[in-house]
C-alpha cells in the first residue's frame, strides 16, 4: 500500500514537470515530507470543456482518501487511500472515477514499512521504515484518480486515491505492495478521459527492479505532525 509520501516542488516546478496550468482549485501547500491521508496535496488532471474537444491540464489541490459521489459521509475517504490496480474497473467506489477521472501525484518518494522476523523467543520487532525514490532525482508521477463529492451545505470537495500494484525487486522484500508509477510518456493517455482506463492500465508495470534506490529512514516520519526533510535523510548505523 501507499500511506505516506513527500512532495516539495514548488508550483513553477508542478507547470513545468506536467506542462500544466495552476488551476482555480490550485492552493500552495508548501512542502510535505510527510503527506498522510485526509491531508490536502497537489494533484494533475486534465479537463474537458464542454465547448471544446481539447482537454487542459490544471494542477489542483486535493483531500487524500477518494470520497465517492454517492457517499453519505467522507470519513468513508480514510479507507480509500489506495486502489488495487488489479481490481480497480470493477470496484463500485473507484470504477466511474477510473473510466474518466485519472490523474497523476506528484511525489518525491514514497514511504513502506518493513516488518523484521522475530527470533525465537523474542517480541515482535517494530516495523522500520523505508524511503524510496527516482534513481535519477526527478521525482514521481503517481497513478491516482479523483472524484467530486458534494458537502450537505453545498460545497464540492475534490479528493483522490493512489493505485498500488505489486511490488518487485528490493521494494517487495519492503513490502508486497506499491504505488504504480506513469512514466513521462504516458502522462498523456493516462490523464486523457477520453481514453479507456484499461487500455493505459495495461500499459503501466510496476517498477522494475533497479529502478528506484531506497534507505531506512527514522520512525519519526510514523507520526505526523512530524515534517521536514530530515525525515528522508537515510538512517545512521548506531
């Protein structure tokens, strides 16, 4: 799964990064080493006006933890942090959004938790948890997808989940699950609603093994009213 991540850049760098517009639902929430569900975060998606065949891309901000349209409550959101790629086109709570609402997270790197073995004998060990990110510095474009859900006084909310898939190389000995990632490349058809949400999903893998780096970080990062980048630095050997 994906429960924590970091996100930094600025919004010149989130118009650069997605040739995007900000959007009017666009608000700087500054730098987030430590983005947890519920909270608010940049997020890209691309807009269909209803005089026009063409689509805009706009960078908004978002509450993490997709609330459906048809909900009643939006605490129901805090358990739809992540979608399952493999079962996310039949889902009731994720399908619509699938088919024409995508979108991609911006990410610097994303969190897992490692649960060590126990010896025989001993207590459970704490989980400890990892970093990881792009090799080559440039961030992470996470496959996300967004809904519009109506308040009982009348005002939209505009929230997002993360799809996950399974994990491969070093990150599946972290954890058997991952955020999928949207090459640069497919940012377009990924984003497109247009397209169907199947023929881009089946495009998409998990990331290959080498692909990311990753390091233990300090368990400062499990609470979060933690923040900063020192939650990113890698862990000393005491």
């Amino acid at each position: 799964m994906c429960g924590r991540y970091a996100t930094s850049r600025t919004s010149s760098d989130l118009e650069r990064d997605f040739e995007a517009n900000l959007g009017d639902l666009y608000a700087d929430t500054g730098e987030d080493y430590n983005a947890a569900p519920t909270k608010p975060e940049p997020l890209v998606l691309a807009r269909r006006d209803e005089d026009a065949a063409a689509t805009r891309r706009e960078v908004v901000t978002a509450r993490w933890g997709l609330i459906p349209s048809w909900a009643k409550d939006p605490s129901i959101g805090n358990k739809l942090i992540n979608a399952r790629s493999e079962t996310v086109a039949e889902k009731p709570s994720f399908r619509k959004a699938f088919a024409r609402r995508r979108a991609l997270v911006p990410a610097d790197g994303f969190y897992e938790w490692y649960q060590p073995q126990p010896r025989e004998g001993e207590a459970k060990p704490r989980k400890q948890p990892f970093y990881l990110t792009g090799k080559d510095g440039q961030g992470l474009a996470l496959a996300g997808l967004y809904e519009f859900w109506k308040d009982p006084e009348g005002q939209w909310v505009l929230s997002y989940t993360i799809l996950t898939t399974s994990a491969e190389g070093d990150d599946g000995r972290i954890h058997d699950r991952a955020p999928l990632l949207v090459p640069a490349d497919l940012h377009e058809a990924w984003l497109d609603p247009g397209q169907e949400g199947g023929e881009v999903l089946g495009e998409l893998a998990p990331a290959t093994p080498g692909a990311l780096e990753l390091w233990p970080v300090s368990t400062a990062v499990n609470n979060v009213r933690n923040n900063g980048p020192e939650l990113i630095q890698p862990l000393r050997a005491e």
